[in-house]
C-alpha cells in the first residue's frame, strides 16, 4: 500500500539511506551503500581543516561533495571528462589567485582537499576508490600542520579506523560484512600496530624540532608581543584566553603582584610609538651586571613556552643565567632581555633561575644613560612644562619624582579601561590633560616620558605580568590576557627599579590579573557563577593539554636521548640509534608471531558449553568415555544425580543433541538456552 503512495524520489532514496551494513539485495544497492560510507568518512577526514582554511575552500569542497552524494541518492551517471577538466581548472586557479602559489603549506594542503572534492565526481574503479582513500589519509596527517592538540589526537582515534574500514571493504568481493564488523576488524589492526608505533615514537631519530613546528609561519605565533608599542596594542590582548607558557616553580612560587615576566624593552619614542634602541645606541649600552643582595635565595622553575616567531624567553626578573634552549645558544642583552639567536618556532621546554630584587645597571656611564633621556622635539609641550615645574619643585632624586608622579595619578582622576580612545600627534598630553583613560601601555608611556623630562633616564618594558594557577597539578598558566608594559627608572645607587604606575589606577590589575580583574566589572551572582563554572572547565581541559604537550609533543632529541642514557642504551650516533630500533621491532614482530601465527582451531560454542556441563560431572567422579555419545553419557551418570539435576542433565543433553544434529530452530536462543542450564547445573 505503501509503495503505491510513495513519490519516485522517495522510492530511490529509501534504499540508499538504510542501514549501512545492510543486506539489501543487488550489486548496485551495495555499491552505493559502500559509497555512501566512503563519503561519510571523506567528510570526517576534511572537517578540521574547515576551521584554518579560507571559507571558499571549505565551501568549495561541499559543494562538490553535495554534488557527488546527489548523483548517488538519485542515481544519475557523473559528470564527463569535459565538465571535471573545466571544475578542475576552475580549482587550480582559485587556489593560485588566494595564494599566489600552489605549492607550500596552505596552498598545497587547500589544493589536495578540493581535489579530493573532485576525486569523488570520477570514481569509477577499484583504482579510483584506493586514490580517494589514500587522500583522505593524507588530509588527516595534513590536519597536525595546523593543531598537534589533544583535540586532533581524539578526532584522529575516531576516524583512522573509520578509514580502515573502509579499506576493508575492498577485500568483501562477494558477501556483505556490516560496518560494525569492519570497524571492530579496524580497531583490532590498531592496536596489533601499537607496540610498533610505540617502538617507532620512542626510538626513531628526531630532528631538532618537531616536524610540524618547522612549518611554523611568520607572523602565526601565539605571543602578541611585537618589536614595538603604540596606544592601544595591549587592550586588544586583555580577553584574549591564549595561552603563552606554562610554568612549574621547584620550590614554591612566588606572589602573583611580583610575577614579571620579561620581554622586549623600548628606549625610543618618536611621538607616539615606543620601539627599541638603534643598534648604534645599543652598542654603546654596557654589559648586563646583576648584582645578588646578600642571602637572596634563587628562583628556579621550568617553563614550556608555547610556539612564537620571536625569540624572547620571558624570564622573571632577574635571569642571572643563560643556558642552552632546545639546541640553540641564548644570551641576557644589556637590556636584560632573555633571547636565544632563533625563533622558537616550535613549543619549548627549559628550565630557569632568576633572583629577584637583584640590583642591575649600576655599570651604566652617563654616555650610555643619554640613550634613556631621548625624547622627541616638537611633541606634548603640557607634559613638558609640568615636568619642569616638578622637578624645580622636588629636586632630582629618582625616587622621590617617581613617587610624585604615582601620588599625582593616583589622586586625579585617571581610570583604567579596554576601550581607550584615539589619540592623536600629542598622544601624552592628551591622555595626561584630556582622556585621563587608558590601559596599561598609556600608564606606563606617560610615566617614562615625564621620568625623562625630569631628566631621570627611564625606558618601557614590555611582557607579562601574572598568572593563573592550576591547583591540581601545580603549575601555571601565563596567557595573551596577562600581556603588561611597565616603566624602569634608573637609580645613581640602586640602579635599574621597576615601577608599575598601573598598579597606581588599577591595583587589582596587578593582584588579580588582567583577565579575571577586567571580567569580575560588572558581573552579577549569576555571571560569576557560570564564570566560575567555566573557568574550572577551562582549566581541566589545561591540565589534560598540559600532560599531552610533555609526554608526546615536547619529546624532542634531547628528550630521546635522556631516556636511552637512562635505559643504558646510549644514543652517540645515528648508528647506534638504528641498532637499537632495530633490535627492538625485530624482537616485538618475534613476541606477536609467536602468539598470531600459531593454527587455532576455531571454539564451538556449543562443544563449549557441553564441556562446561561435562567437566561438573567429572567433578564428582563421572568422567565422560573418548567414544561415548552424549546420550550413553547420560544414561551413564543419571543414576548418580537427584531428581532435580537428573531432570535438568536430561534437558541439557537434549538441547545440545538437536542443536548438533537438528538444523532447525532459532540457534542464538537455544545456545543462550543451553548456557544458562548448564550454569543452574549443580551435581
């Protein structure tokens, strides 16, 4: 009745979108049932580059696979040679006019997805059929170029049996096997591979850095420092939930209002942007010299830096030491500034030392202390005439100045915001006698410029200021939002200070952070509670990334070669390191042959069950003759047993007896029968 009112369309759709492993009659229905799943897992290895290519590319590539699956529900022919020669053109030169190039990371990875769209409009043959899969395996792997996270690794254990399953389907030629088969048959493929991928992980040759850090782009780094700081640049950071670095303290941390983490240090300023020493005046600054306070107790923790085009390590003030970071040499300038001679372009691990309140800069000559009273001629001639009235007022003593200025923004009225206005040619002047609000690089520029035109070198400094715990595994977590500039006075007698006239305006911006300060404004009960609620979400998907970047990701060369020095295998020379690789897979394929290869005879599930039955009257001295049948044994040992398990005995024998000679019957319920009678069976 049905069928008559059903439309054509439903009539060709209703076949195709049954159960994937079905059993529908006819060779076409399983083709298109084997290509729907094709298409599905297709679908599954494209998906995360959705979420780094240009939307174009994503589009494109539906709509060629909403193409492809139309004519399969539908059941119309593909397209001819003429139409894919024209979409394939079409291809090539969209991907050449985005990038300019159709070779490289994005190019060529953008290039392979919309051709694998393409792939799926001519496949015709077995041949056809391996290519799309292989392309499908190659867009996976291509996935890590752009995330290595936890993330990937999950979304990768989900479709990597998927694809082998679909790989199993080429080897069914006659009878139809469910894609619940397959993929139980995938997974225990998987997990035959393991001891060898894991043999491969641990012992393979590492290169320097990981293979995908050195696809690291220009530009792409998680750290929003740059080479300079104009107004405005560290606000569009401060809700920014990036994470920068991790780091663990070997013996307790210190407060989270002393956490600086240091990085670039500007001494020009041309008006309104603040950028770093010429390299004429650099080379006149003198040598950094730290020197420790009587019994000042060292810093020492680890840090597991995030991947950045730059090269600053961010170290605590004071690094007194510059090891070796990942193979490359890094060196303290004489702006105190920790740097290594290349980016770190993948994630990094190393350890650190600092020694807070240690005096730094006292070997400055006043040559050198020049380059930190430069200002620019012409601009913000207010700022310039208060700083003189001051300084005719409160004399030349650094500190005291310094402590004017902060009183004198403390008790106007200044405020701190994300959302500061636009300045423009007198950008001081302006913030100093108009907007009065800012967020921390107005502060901290402001406050160096009237230090130097009170005639108190001084410089900017830019970096990180705080962090947030995570009490679980203790450690902690610096981010984008942490992204601070402050100001350093240089004294005749205590040399280079740290002043944070931020914290005159905003003081729980240094208490607290920028992120948890700037969204505690205005929150309700409610707001603070899902807050809340998700910050500790938020911070147990760190910790588990955490564990995942230093057990897999941070294993590097120097990581492999602690292990195998641990192990006393050594690892001098490429040579030695292959010996040992290849000693270890030869002895895991010999452990796996041995217990794979062996012949098994298959289990009877029934013979299994009678056994069961059998070995319960061996137990009480009835043991079963080699030629005995089932119904001598019986007659045998029935006189041994009481009423109710003769009755039971005679029941059992029965069940197996049809189920061994009687082809008929619902075998699955008379097994799930017998088994439950032989475990009531007690003699």
């Amino acid at each position: 009745m049905t069928a008559h009112t059903d439309s054509p369309l439903q009539r060709r759709l209703r076949p195709s979108l049954r159960a994937l492993g079905g059993t529908l009659g006819g060779t076409w229905e399983r083709d298109r049932r084997d290509t729907l799943f094709l298409l599905a897992v297709a679908l599954l290895s494209v998906a995360p580059h959705a979420f780094y290519l240009p939307f174009w590319c994503t589009a494109g590539f539906a709509l060629l696979f909403c193409w492809r699956l139309g004519l399969l529900l539908s059941g119309r022919p593909l397209p001819g040679r003429v139409v894919r020669m024209l979409a394939s053109l079409a291809v090539v030169g969209a991907v050449y006019a985005q990038f300019r190039t159709l070779v490289g990371q994005e190019a060529g990875v953008a290039l392979v997805l919309l051709f694998l769209g393409m792939k799926l409009l001519e496949m015709r043959t077995r041949r056809d059929f391996f290519i799309t899969v292989f392309l499908c395996f190659f867009l996976l792997l291509a996935a890590y170029l752009h995330s290595q996270g936890i993330l990937m690794g999950l979304w990768t254990l989900l479709v990597l049996p998927a694809l082998l399953a679909v790989l199993l389907t080429m080897q069914y030629s006659q009878a139809e096997v469910g894609v619940r088969t397959r993929l139980r048959q995938s997974v225990v493929l998987l997990l035959q591979a393991l001891p060898l991928a894991a043999i491969l992980f641990v012992l393979f040759p590492r290169p320097g850095g990981p293979l995908w850090g050195q696809q690291h782009k220009e530009g792409s780094s998680t750290t929003g420092l740059s080479e300079s700081m104009s107004p405005g640049d560290f606000s569009s950071l401060a809700q920014s939930n990036e994470v920068v670095m991790r780091v663990e303290f070997a013996q307790g941390a210190p407060e989270t209002s002393d956490m600086y983490w240091r990085g670039p240090s500007f001494g020009y300023f041309d008006g309104r942007t603040w950028s770093p020493l010429p390299p004429a005046a650099l080379q006149h600054q003198p040598a950094p010299e730290i020197r420790l306070q009587p019994g000042a107790q060292a810093l020492h923790y680890t840090i597991t830096r995030e991947p950045s085009s730059h090269r600053w390590l961010l170290g605590l003030d004071t690094t007194t030491a510059a090891p070796e970071v990942a193979g490359d040499i890094t060196a303290v300038l004489p702006t105190l500034e920790w740097m290594r001679q290349s980016p770190l372009a993948e994630r990094t691990r190393f350890a650190a030392q600092s020694h807070p309140g240690a005096y730094t800069g006292l070997n400055q000559s006043p040559a050198s202390l020049q380059d930190w009273l430069q200002l620019p001629s012409g601009f913000n001639p207010r700022t310039l005439a208060l700083a003189r009235q001051w300084r005719m007022q409160l004399g030349d003593d650094p500190n005291t100045l310094a402590r004017h200025v902060l009183t004198w923004i403390r008790q106007e009225n200044f405020h701190y915001t994300l959302q500061p206005q636009k300045l423009g040619r007198n950008s001081i002047d302006e913030f100093l006698f108009g907007t009065r609000a800012g967020f921390c690089e107005h502060y901290s520029g402001a406050f160096v410029f009237l230090m130097r035109a009170m005639g108190v070198p001084a410089r900017v400094v830019t970096g990180y200021q705080g962090a947030e715990h995570h009490t679980q595994d203790d450690y902690w977590i610096v981010r984008q939002a942490n992204a601070h500039a402050w100001a350093e006075i240089w004294h005749p007698q205590e040399g280079w200070l740290r002043v944070d006239p931020t914290a005159a305006v905003a003081p729980e911006r240094i208490q607290q952070g920028t992120l948890e300060s700037v969204k505690a404004q205005g929150q309700n009960g409610l707001e603070k509670a899902a807050a809340d609620l998700s910050r500790s979400w938020s911070l147990s998907l760190d910790g588990i990334t955490h564990h995942w970047n230093l057990w897999l990701l941070s294993y590097d060369r120097n990581s492999q070669r602690r292990l195998l020095d641990r192990l006393g295998l050594g690892s001098d020379g490429w040579q030695m390191l292959a010996g040992v690789m290849a000693g270890a897979l030869a002895l895991t394929l010999a452990v796996t042959a041995l217990f794979t290869l062996r012949a098994r005879q298959p289990v009877d599930p029934v013979e299994q069950a009678f056994g069961v039955f059998c070995d319960k009257l061996a137990a009480i001295g009835a043991d079963r003759l080699p030629d005995e049948t089932a119904n001598q044994y019986l007659y045998r040992v029935d006189r041994l047993l009481d009423a109710d398990n003769a009755a039971l005995a005679h029941d059992i024998v029965a069940t197996y007896n049809r189920m061994r000679y009687d082809l008929g019957g619902h075998p699955a319920e008379m097994l799930a029968g017998l088994r439950k009678m032989v475990r009531v069976f007690r003699p």
